[in-house]
C-alpha cells in the first residue's frame, strides 16, 4: 500500500483513529495488526519473513542480554546476524549471486555447468527487506553492545519492526529512538499535527507532481544516454532531473513518513536535509538518506576501525563501508560500483583536507559566508560537490556497466569532441519547471543558513496553499512505485 | 549523539505559539481555497481541457489466438450485459463509466488498438453479453496497423506467475528485445537507432501490460488502488481544469490538432485493397450474424471525427459501405462522424467531448430499449 494512493488515506484515517482513541494497548495492538495488513498489501507471501525476523531478533535479544560472559554474547548474536544477512542473502542477492557464479564458469569455458545456476529464481525482492532487515539488526547489535535493553513487550517490539510509516522505505528508526515512544501515548500538540500535515503534504508534492512527472523525461534521456544518442546538454540536463527526481521520491516518502508518525504524536529521525547544498562527498551523506549513512557509520565503518587505527586504514573502511551501502542499494554492479565512488571521493576529500590542512566544518547550521571572497568560494564548492554527485546518477540508473561507460562518455569526452548541444538540451524547458521547486527550496535553505534569515509560519501557510494547489490542479505523468521500494 | 539532535529536521519548521492553536491551519485551507477558485477563473477558460482521458487503465491484454490480438479488455467482460467492442476509438470516444450510468447493466469494453475486430467477434459470442455496442470505422474492412507491432505479434507472450512476475517480466523482456532487434534493419544502417527506441518502448509498453494482465486475473490488491484511484482521479477532473507537464504546451498554447492523424489513417487503410477488404467484410457479416443467432442484440455507432480524417477514410471505404453493411445485417447503426465535438487528434475525441458523446449514444441504446429494468 503506497503513501499516495487512496487505499492508503483511507487505511491510515483509521490506524489514526485507533491510535488516537483507543486505549493505549488496544490501540498499540490493532496499529501492528494494521502495520502487517499494509505490509501483506504488496504480497501476503512475505508477511512470514518479516514475523520470523521480528520473533527471532526479539528472542535473541533477550538472549544476549541475559547471556554471561562475551562468547555467549556473540554466539547469540550471531543467530541475529545470520537471520537477517540470509534472508537479505537469499531473497536479495541470491539472483546477482548466481548470475555472477553463471558468467565467470561461463568465462573459465565451463558453459554446460554454468547453465545449471540460472538466475531463475521463483520470488522477488520482498518489498521493504532492506530496511526491516538494519532495523533488526541494530536492535541486536545495541544489544550485544551493552546500549540497549531489551524489548519487554513483544508487541511493542513488532510495533517498532512493522510501524507501517517507515515500514517498506525508511527512515531506519532505531530501536532506542522509537520503543520509548510506545511506552505512553504522546499527545499530539497544536504544532505537532500542523507539522506533520506539512509534512505529509510536502511529500505528497514531492512525489506527485515532481518526481512522477520528472519520471518519464529522466527515463527518456537515461534511455537515449545509454545509447549514446543524445548531445551532451541533455545527458547534463537528465541528471540534474535524476537528482531532483530521486530527492523528491525518496526525500518525499521520507517526509510522509515523518508526517505521519508526527501525526500520532511520534517523532522520526530526519533522512534528508537540503542535500544538494552539500560541499563535499562527506558532507552530502551527513544530509543525505542519514539515517543509512549514520548507520552505516555505527555498525560497519566504526567497527572496521573507522578513523582511529591510521590514516590508511581510514581510507580502506571509507571505500569499504560505502561500497557495502551501494550493495544494500541493489543488488548489481551498478550500485557496487556507485557505493565504490562514493567511497572514493569521501576517501579523496579526506586525503585533500590531510594535505592542505583544512579541516571539516563540523558547524551546523553553517556559519554567514564573510564576505564575497567567501561566497563565490561556498557557490564553487556546492557546484563542483553537484557535480560529482550527479554523476554518480549515472551509476545509480544505469541498466549495465556498459551503458554506464557510455554516459560518462557522452558527459566528459562528447563536449570536446561535437559540442554540448545546448539548444537541442533546452529546447522544451518544461520539465525545469516541475524541477523548480528543488532548486527553490535549497536556495532557499541557502538563505536561512548563511544569512539567520528566520522562517515564519506565514511562509509555510503559503507554501502549503500553493502545493495543495498544485496537488489538485497539476496531472502526474506515468504513476511510478517509489524508487526506494526496490531495495 | 544521534543523528536526531546532531542534524535540524528537515524542515526546521518555526515553532508556531501556543496562542497560535490551529491558526495557520485554518489559514492555509483559506488561502488554497481561493487559489484554487482563483485557478479555476484565471486559468480554467485558458486550458482547453483535458485532451486525454484522466489516468486510466489501457486495459488487459487478450490473445485471440497466437499471432491473433491482442485486445485490451476494460471490466469483467465474462459478466457484462453490454460489451464496446471496436479500434481505439472504443476506448477514446465512449467513456466507459458515463455508459455504466446509463442503466445498461454491467459495462465492459474490449479494444483492439492493432488487430481487426473481425478476429474479435467469436470470442465476445463465448462471453455471452445480453447485447454488443460496435464502434465503426473503415478499420473494420481491414487494416495494417504499425509494422513493428506486427513483428511483435508473431509470439504471444507467456503466461507469468504473480509470485515471481518481475523475474519473469524481465526475462521476457531481455528475450523480445534480442528478437525484435535481430528482426530490424541491420547494425550500421542509419535506421537502426530508431528501430532500436521503438522496440525498447514497445517493450516497456507491452511489460506493464503483461504485469496488469496478471495482477487483474488473480485477485490482486494493485487493482483495488487503481479502481479507488481512477476513482478519484476522474472526479477531480471533471470538478478542475487540469493539466499535465507531458503536455503542457500542447494543452497551453498549442490548438487540438485536427489534422494530426489523417497521413496515418491513409498509410494504415492504403495497406488492403478491394478484394482483402470484401474477403474481411464477408467474415464479419458471418461473425456477426453468429452473434445475433446467439440471441446477442448489436447496434454500431460511428463516431465523430475531423474533415480532414474524415476525407482520408473516404478514399478507401465509402460512408455508404458501412451504411450498407448494417443495413444489411439489419443492425441499428447510428452515424455521428459528422458531428462537431472537439477531436484531439483528428480521430479521437478529447475527454470531455467522449462523455458528451457517450451520453448521446447512450440515449440512442434507450430508444432502443437496452435499458435493463
């Protein structure tokens, strides 16, 4: 059941309901039967997986906290981590598995066995897996780490595993920032339910005016790109369009999500905040899809080591840890490939600073720009961070690797050799229209974080107007699932 | 220190007072409110309506037989009293909806956008629909629709398990691409890039297809949100002026394009001649006459299209042919191409003109007396 669809609006105005006026328990107890019910709607045959996993990361975290000595520890925890990883292994990565095994026998010429791996497998990534799968994970992980206890309630524990707001796509809610949650009602404030109504509708906007009528032309140039067809302008211009397509799908059902629990008087972490304002590869996963970049931080880059056993090291773990973030993506080398890049420039960025002796910028918000000098040098920064960035889209979308070689052909070799092909890239500005809104709210952002210009709740009341405006008058172009559903 | 409080929300949204209540709320409804009646004065006698209908399912796919299709069905046309068949304009020119309105009983329609509906008639007498509204056109002696379609045709695509449809899908998908680029014209040849786009989106089309088929013919929860969206969808567009980015300039500055489709419509028609047309017409009169023995009431409506088109059609079948068919099978036959309502393309109705239309024809099958009690 998708966020912008009807079935969804009427289902949640009755999980709300239940939420708001039940007593407590009850209400806790028929969200989580709801939460499976939305769940099943994609396919009831996965429903059992999601159970199996909740029972057995509950179990087991019961486990390991009662368990003495470190060796009993691990070995519960193990039963956690194999739980998860193999059902992430099979259901996910068991088709990229035996493709691959299939063509490297067929490359040592051994074509007859390579046969017998046939990539046919008979489901589908089950929607959400991804996401339910770290959820779990960290819960016994902050377990074992001595950071949490564990669940007393195993409803509650279902409740946080199966919360239908953040269920199939995010955020990764950790188990220590939403199981306090269940413990008593919140009472929803005045501000809280506004809020969250922003929210909600931002997202719906998001998703249905610009990403799904983005959609069509960001496949259409990717589709030509591929081929090689199309001037270099508008291989430029389809990933600038990628980049604000895959922002307000996946950033938008990141701020339903928020809405939502915000709605029932919850409080989610935030997953993204002005991305494409960032001015390096690190800074971009500090606002980027954070709830995976913070977890991805905790539990692979920190525990390989992080920064603290060498500057060599630290390079490793960075291209390590965001490569293993391209894998959880999907499950092809394109995404291998897009994770190694980020990885990569974090890696490069953090060579950079080691070199010229600069260090990060760990202030937030961002400090006013002193003078001119300053501003142009913050603007440069933020373009040449676009840049690598978008490029990177060029992976993320890309059909093959040989497609991908292609595009980046046609974006930093075809300029030199036939020109960039402005006219042609802008010769229907249409779709800069729809991408509008993108731009305008990280300028926007620009202002607040640089200037102190403050916001006031008459800017929302007119922003709000205005998306609802748009929600009804503007048609959505081919009605796409939410990009991150897939993983 | 989570990353809760080392990063603001993503809205740092300005903490509104407690004094403040649901003030901004109460505004914000007020304010979209006048937008959007603002909207409808300003911006509403500037769009020249929807040209398209609103979301809308393009139907399951059917296979006659291999090779033989494919149909789009609409409905459940095993237990609809009153079965659309035709070309597109079936599925442009009667809105499907306004006719279930009309007291006919269960609606369906079955189109076919590349396929004679001569092939079609055997199958709708197996459905058993009490009665059958033929939508007319010279396509009904017989036309050639797009040749890659035609290439596309010559397997019919498998059946696909819903439990792993996306696997079979691309599977599918991978293996019609392989054998339609092997069909085109070869590597090298200034044609090829074309031939090749076109595939893909055949490709694309055709897979959606194929994954609605499937949803649709098992119980599925996908079909449940299309019905409540397209639901929805349809009612907003008829309350709104809307429109779409894909079209934006077409429906803001560009007028409805009358002639669009009359080279088409004389490139599909010049493929048959007289003989391949009276061979066609004489198996439809037999299918036809099939039906009415079944105890299947017919009645066919021509419906409206541009001069220009209109022209084009003459050339190769005369108004008096069709005329003459039906009077022949003693079919109540209604002709309308003459009838001034906005065409989008020269062959098709615009949205809003198809349920104006289809009101007309639906009083037209009352005064027939297929009102069902």
């Amino acid at each position: 059941m998708s966020f912008d669809t009807v079935t969804f609006a009427l289902f949640f105005a009755l999980a709300f309901a239940a939420w708001r006026w039940l007593p407590f328990s009850a209400a806790k107890s028929v969200v989580l039967v709801g939460s499976l019910v939305f769940y099943a709607w994609w396919s009831v045959w996965y429903l059992p997986l999601i159970v199996l996993s909740a029972f057995i990361d509950f179990a087991v975290g019961k486990r390991i906290h009662a368990a003495v000595g470190e060796r009993a520890k691990r070995s519960w925890l193990l039963v956690s981590l194999s739980t998860n990883l193999g059902l992430l292994a099979t259901f996910k990565y068991a088709t990229f598995f035996l493709d691959n095994v299939s063509a490297l026998l067929t490359w040592l010429g051994l074509g007859g066995l390579a046969a017998s791996f046939s990539s046919t497998v008979p489901w589908v990534v089950p929607v959400g897996i991804s996401f339910y799968t770290f959820q779990t994970l960290s819960y016994s992980l902050d377990i074992y780490r001595g950071r949490l206890a564990p669940a007393t309630s195993f409803r509650d524990f279902g409740l946080f595993v199966a919360f239908f707001p953040q269920l199939v796509a995010g955020p990764i809610v950790r188990a220590q920032e939403l199981l306090p949650q269940f413990e008593r009602r919140q009472t929803p404030t005045p501000w809280r339910v506004q809020h969250g109504l922003y929210m909600v509708l931002w997202g719906l906007f998001a998703k249905m005016v610009i990403a799904d009528n983005l959609g069509p032309e960001v496949d259409r140039i990717f589709k030509l790109g591929a081929a090689g067809t199309i001037p270099p302008a508008t291989m430029w211009l389809g990933l600038v369009y990628s980049g604000c397509q895959v922002f307000a799908d996946f950033g938008g059902y990141s701020a339903i999500a928020i809405g939502l629990a915000s709605l029932m008087g919850l409080r989610f972490p935030a997953n993204f905040v002005y991305p494409y304002l960032s001015r390096s590869p690190s800074e971009f996963w500090v606002r980027w899809h954070i709830t995976l970049s913070t977890w991805i931080r905790d539990y692979i880059y920190m525990p390989l080591g992080g920064n603290r056993k060498g500057e060599a090291r630290a390079y490793f773990n960075s291209v390590v840890t965001m490569t293993l973030a391209g894998l959880w993506h999907g499950a092809a080398w394109t995404y291998v490939l897009w994770g190694f890049y980020h990885g990569v420039g974090v890696a490069v960025e953090r060579l950079a600073r080691r070199i010229s002796g600069a260090r990060r910028d760990r202030r937030w918000p961002r400090e006013a720009p002193r003078g001119v000098g300053s501003l142009l040098w913050r603007v440069v920064g933020i373009l040449l961070c676009n840049v690598f960035i978008h490029t990177s889209w060029t992976f993320f979308r890309a059909p093959d690797l040989a497609a991908t070689g292609r595009m980046l052909h046609l974006l930093y070799i075809a300029p030199f050799e036939q020109g960039l092909g402005l006219a042609q890239a802008f010769a229907q500005p249409r779709y800069l229209l729809v991408a509008l809104p993108v731009f305008l709210m990280h300028f926007v952002r620009a202002l607040r974080e640089w200037t102190g210009w403050k916001e006031r709740p008459w800017h929302r009341v007119v922003a709000a107007a205005v998306m609802v405006l748009l929600l009804l008058v503007v048609r959505r172009g081919d009605v796409q699932d939410f990009v991150y559903f897939q993983f | 220190m989570s990353n809760v409080e080392r990063c603001p929300t993503t809205f740092a949204a300005p903490r509104v007072a407690r004094r403040e209540g649901y003030r901004p709320l109460a505004l914000t409804l007020a304010l979209a409110a006048a937008l959007v009646a603002a909207w409808q004065v300003f911006a509403g006698p500037r769009l020249p309506g929807l040209a398209t209908h609103p979301a809308r399912f393009d139907g399951a796919v059917h296979w006659i037989a291999p090779g033989v299709g494919p149909f789009y069905a609409h409905g459940d046309v095993g237990r609809a009293d009153l079965v659309v068949v035709g070309d597109s304009r079936a599925y442009d020119d009667i809105e499907l909806e306004t006719l279930a309105g009309g007291g006919f009983g269960r609606v369906a329609r079955v189109w076919g956008p590349n396929a004679d509906l001569v092939d079609l008639l055997p199958s709708i007498r197996d459905a058993g629909p009490s009665a059958v509204l033929i939508v007319a056109s010279p396509s009904l002696f017989g036309a050639d629709y797009d040749p890659l379609m035609t290439v596309l045709l010559q397997r019919s695509p498998p059946a696909l398990e819903r439990l792993s449809l996306e696997n079979g899908l691309r599977r599918w998908k991978s293996e019609e691409r392989a054998r339609l680029f092997a069909d085109g014209p070869p590597a090298g040849d200034p044609a090829r890039g074309d031939y090749e786009q076109k595939v893909d989106l055949l490709v694309e089309v055709w897979a959606k297809r194929l994954a609605d088929t499937v949803r649709r013919d098992g119980w599925s929860t996908k079909e449940v949100d299309r019905v409540l969206n397209e639901w929805v969808d349809r009612r907003r567009a008829l309350a709104l002026a809307t429109f779409t980015t894909q079209k934006w300039h077409q429906q803001w500055a560009e007028p409805i394009r009358v002639d669009y489709l009359a080279p088409h419509t004389t490139k599909m028609l010049n493929t048959r001649d007289a003989a391949q047309r009276a061979a066609t017409r004489a198996r439809f009169v037999d299918a036809a006459r099939a039906l009415e023995t079944a105890g299947i009431r017919l009645a066919a409506v021509r419906a409206p299209i541009s001069p220009s088109v209109l022209a084009a059609e003459r050339e190769f079948v005369a108004d008096e042919d069709l005329r003459m068919l039906f009077t022949e099978l003693g079919v109540p036959y209604f002709e309308h191409q003459e009838l001034a309502l906005p065409v989008r393309d020269g062959s098709h109705l615009t949205w809003r003109a198809s349920i104006e239309y289809t009101r007309l024809v639906a009083t037209h099958l009352c005064e027939l007396g297929w009102t069902r009690p």
